[in-house]
C-alpha cells in the first residue's frame, strides 16, 4: 500500500472527524438525537475514506493551460527500493482493529446467549419484552429485536416497569443496536485516531440521553425518572453490559442535568437538523476526493517510468506485420499508477487493447508542483517494432 494513500486517509479521515467533533459543540443546545446522528455520520464518513480513498473519482477539475509538448515515457529504470513502512502500519492496523472486531464479536455471543436462554414476559411496543439473565434492562437485536429485563422487573411497580419500557422502545424505534453495531465497527477500523474514541464514546452517551428525552415525552416526570435510574444502577453488579444497557452511557450526573434542563424542541427542527447533517458530511467526503489534473507545463515536473511492462504482439498483427506507434493520453496519480487511458492515435484493436493492458502494469514516479505529488495528464507513445 503506497505511502501517499496510508496519508491521505489519515488526513481526510481525521478532517471529517474533527468536523463532527466542531458540529457537536455547535449543537450543544439541540436535541441528544440529532448530536448521535452527528457522531454516526462522522464515524461513517470518515470509515468511507477507507474504500474511496482506493477509487478512483469519475469526476475531477481540469485546469486549462496553453499547449505544450506531450512527453512521452523515459527509459525504463531500475525500481526503487520501496519503503516498508506502509506494510508495517499496515499490519499494526489489521492486527488493532481485529483485536477490537473480535471483541464486539465476545459482546454479540453473550448477548445471543442470554437471548436463547430468556423467558417470556409481556408484548411491547415493537418488541417482545423477556425475562432473562442480565443485571440491567437492555435492548438486544437488529432484525428481530428483543427487550432484556432482569429477574427482579417481576416486581417492579407500575410506573416503574413503564419508564424502563419506554426507554428501551425508544432503543427500538430509533433502530440504536444497529447504530451501536456501526459505532463498534467503525472504532474499530479507525482505532489508530483518538478522535474516532472520542466520537465513539460520544455517540454511546448521546443514544442514551436521546431515549431518556423519550421516557420525558412519555409524561413521566424528570424526577421520578431520575430516582428510577438511581436505583436501577445500585443494582447493577453483573458483567453484562453489552448492547443499549439502560445503566450504560452516560455518567447518572450527566443523565440527570439533562433531564432536569431538557426542553422539547421543535419536531421540525429536529428533522431538518437530522437531514442536513448527514448530506453535509457526505459532501465534505465527496469532495475531499475531488482531484486536480494538471498538464505539463512550465512549473509542472512530468512523471518519470520506474518500472515498465513491454506489450505484447498479437498473432494477427505479427502476421500482417504491422508496425507503428499507439498515443495514449493518461493520467499518473500520485499513486504511481496510471489512470483515465485513453487511445488518441489507434494502431490495431488488439495492438491498442495490450498498450493499455501495459500501461496499467507501469509504475511512475509521480510528477510534482513546487515540489509536491500531484495528478498530471500526459501522453504516453507505444512502439510496435517486428525484430
């Protein structure tokens, strides 16, 4: 993996997370749910860079210069000795994100356990609600989700057994363990940025706070509320904690602030805030891929051939004996490779087809501007010679 793509990942990823971080303090008034879609989109967008950053964009801005002459490919060279250091990040990066993937993966088999192993307890508003081994009330599941209560939810009272109901439907509705799946899956593969901790650990406190502001709408008072979480977290003492614990998040004095200083917002508002979000960071993602190509003039350093892959003949044209020369028009990234080819002087079908085959083979050394990489379209002259 070339240097130049370990960079700019790291860059655009770290750009995107530091936007979300920005966002987040600017809604600081707004609503807990429209601060968790903020964290989602950032973690997302910014894992994107991971897949984008290997695609080559259709679209890019040409920069118009005067006419200049073509250059064509030197001689090939020896190939450089290439730096190790991008397969030892590499590899110090598959072995952190598989050490965290696996341990999602410990969190989903001991929920899946104490699933399998759970009693009926009652119907719920989109979710079967079961008795099972778990010290905290939690949501578990994404196609089929299922509602965890403790033993001891057999004697709650009423009022109780209601707030921690509708905490944990506003889980369900608001689709929180596929959110929490995401959330694990996208530290996991940016674990190496302390902004994708930080967000991570944001957006579990903030789908916590955005199901408390559900309970609120549900009419149960903040206080009453409040002594109910108290005593649901005296009695927490197990080890399961995975998937949307009620006692999980947020710290209870954090929780408690925001019951007693949250104020139903406007619905339309929140729904606005709650769609501009993700297409602003999809955009950012978007253009932060957007690529200048420059041709070559003066101040532009052309790209020079490391290493070359000679075409082929094709028996049809050997035996007709063609000869001659195929122009391409390509664009050398700063990825070494050739991209966008295009045949601007056609020899033969086949003679055409290998020249690309060939082309794609080659590695460059990227052309520069004041001494940085940069995309540069030139052309490439292919000779057919018969010995």
């Amino acid at each position: 993996m070339p240097e130049t793509y370990l960079i700019s990942v790291a860059m655009k990823s770290t750009l995107l997370l530091a936007t979300g971080c920005l966002l987040l303090r600017l809604l600081r008034g707004r609503s807990a749910e429209s601060r968790h879609l903020v964290c989602l989109a950032s973690l997302l967008s910014a894992t994107s860079v991971l897949l984008l950053a290997l695609w080559s964009p259709h679209w890019s801005v040409m920069i118009t210069v005067p006419a200049q002459q073509a250059a064509g490919p030197v001689a090939s060279s020896t190939a450089s000795p290439v730096d190790r250091w991008p397969m030892a990040a590499l590899i110090v990066w598959a072995i952190g994100a598989l050490v965290l993937l696996m341990r999602g993966l410990g969190g989903w088999v001991v929920l899946t356990g104490a699933r399998r192993t759970s009693t009926y307890f009652r119907d719920g508003d989109g979710a079967e609600v079961r008795i099972a081994d778990v010290a905290t009330p939690l949501t578990c599941g994404v196609l089929r989700p299922m509602i965890l209560l403790p033993a001891s939810a057999r004697a709650w009272e009423s009022e109780r057994l209601r707030a921690v109901l509708l905490h944990e439907s506003a889980h369900v509705d608001r689709g929180d363990c596929l959110a929490k799946y995401a959330t694990q899956a996208a530290r996991a593969l940016l674990w190496w940025n302390p902004l994708a901790w930080i967000i991570a650990a944001r957006a579990g406190r903030e789908q916590e706070l955005a199901c408390d502001e559900g309970v609120l709408r549900g009419g149960i008072a903040p206080e009453i509320y409040a002594t109910f979480l108290m005593e649901i977290a005296r009695e927490c003492r197990g080890r399961l904690l995975f998937g949307c614990a009620m006692a999980g998040g947020p710290a209870l004095g954090e929780r408690f602030r925001h019951l007693f200083e949250w104020r139903e917002g406007s619905p339309s508002s929140t729904r606005r805030t709650a769609l501009a979000i993700p297409l602003l960071l999809a955009l950012m993602t978007t253009v932060s891929f957007a690529q200048k190509i420059y041709k070559i003039v003066p101040g532009i350093v052309p790209p020079k051939v490391l290493e070359k892959v000679e075409p082929n003949y094709t028996d049809e044209a050997r035996a007709a004996k063609i000869e001659g020369t195929v122009a391409l028009s390509v664009v050398v990234g700063t990825d070494q490779r050739a991209r966008d080819i295009k045949i601007i002087k056609s020899l033969d079908s086949g003679l055409d087809a290998n020249a690309i085959k060939s082309i794609k083979a080659w590695k460059f050394q990227p052309g520069t501007k004041d001494g940085k990489p940069v995309a540069v379209r030139a052309r490439i002259d292919v000779n057919y010679r018969l010995k």
